[in-house]
C-alpha cells in the first residue's frame, strides 16, 4: 500500500515535459534507455536511473520498458489532470495527500516530510517533493510555461567613439593636445617699427662747429646701422 512506501519515484521536471510532447507526437511502444538518451540526451546510465525507474513507478510504462495504456491517457490533455490524480493515490499516503492537496504546494513543507518518512537527504528529497507538486498541479498548460529558453547575452552599453572588434567598449582616448593661441605675426620675434619725428630749434649764436657737432651726435643716436644695435 502507499503508506507502506519508504521511498518515492522522482522525474525530472523538464523530462516530463519533453515526453509528453514527443509522446503528443508519436506514442513509442517501448522506452528504453537509448531511447531517453536520443530525446532528453545524456547517458544511458543516468536516463535508466533517474528517468526510467520514474516512468515505471508511475505506470507510463510497464517493467519491460512498453508504454502502457495510462501513457496514451497521460498525452491527452483532457486526461491528463485524472492521470495525475490517480498516480497520486496509488504512490502517496493519506496524510500528505491531506496535508499539501494542491494544486499549488509548499515544496519546502513537502520536502521536509520526505526527508522525515523516508530518511533521505535534502537533495534527493527535494527532488521527490518536485514530482509531488507536479503532479498536485495536474495542468497540462505548465509543460508550457517550464520550456527554458536560453539565457540573452547581455549587451553593454554604447560608448562614445567607435567600438573595438570585440564588441567591448572603445578604449580610453588620449586627451588632445592644448593649442597655444595663435599669436600676431612677428610677436616677440622682431622689435616693433618707431618713427620719430625731430624737430630742431637752432639759436642764431651757435657756431657752425656746434652744429655738426649736434648733427654727428643726431646721426651716432638715432641713425645707427643694425650691427651696431646690442
């Protein structure tokens, strides 16, 4: 009887609805390790033990590996809900039945009463507690929802400027080079252009060897030659 197990069947979640739809596609008449291995992947050692020995515990298929009459029920959504249920009374006792009825469950309350009636670990209770809120759940649309997509790459932010090939952002742009303002031409390099304009006022009294005397000391100041400037 159910209350007589110690132990309970488990199918992974994703596998349940992989089956379903290819079940949905053409109903095999017999599941056999190679079998799972062609539609789920992996080894057939893993499909046997973790994929399997649930179909058989559940009655998808008999213990020779042939689909069983529940299985064709199973694919049929209008079916599906009173496939679940009665899977539930056949391996389930009472009191959980009572205690978490679903459809939706506290897994984390479920999994602590298998860890305590079966004595197993957190993992392997865990993974118990998922098929029993699977089946509480008895919604053929969730298969549905459960399809994992594949994560987006996150795409980075556009940087100013180009992008490397890599697809990152550009790399850090040297900053440009400060200009000095253009300047006047000839600013700073030659001295600026004087004109004077001089005005001699001679009394009548000088002698005319003053006068070239003024004049020679006019020409010494004002009119020296470019050698002869510091």
């Amino acid at each position: 009887m159910a209350s007589e197990k110690q132990t309970y069947p488990y199918v992974p979640t994703k596998s349940w609805w992989a089956l379903r739809k290819k079940f949905n596609q053409s109903i095999p008449p017999q599941v056999t390790p190679s079998y799972l291995v062609a539609v789920l992947g992996g080894t057939e050692v893993s499909a046997k033990r973790n994929v399997l020995l649930g179909l058989k515990a559940v009655g998808l298929v008999d213990e020779d590996g042939s689909t069983t009459e529940r299985a064709k029920l199973w694919r049929d959504d209008a079916s599906y809900a009173e496939v679940c249920r009665q899977v539930q009374e056949e391996l389930y006792p009472a009191e959980l039945l009572n205690a978490l009825p679903g459809p939706a469950i506290d897994k984390s309350a479920a999994r602590r009463w298998f860890m305590t009636t079966t004595g197993c670990g957190e993992q392997a209770a865990g993974k118990m507690a998922a098929m029993y809120a699977l089946l509480a759940e008895a919604t053929p649309s969730a298969g549905d929802e459960a399809k994992v997509s594949k994560p987006k790459k996150k795409r980075r932010a556009k940087s100013a400027g180009q992008p490397t090939p890599s697809g990152g952002p550009p790399p850090p742009q040297p900053p440009s080079p400060q200009q000095d303002p253009p300047q006047a031409p000839g600013l700073g390099i030659e001295l600026p252009e004087m004109r004077l304009n001089v005005e001699i006022r001679i009394d009548a009294s000088v002698t005319p060897e003053q006068i070239d005397l003024i004049f020679a000391s006019m020409a010494k100041h004002l009119y020296r030659r470019d050698d002869e400037r510091p």
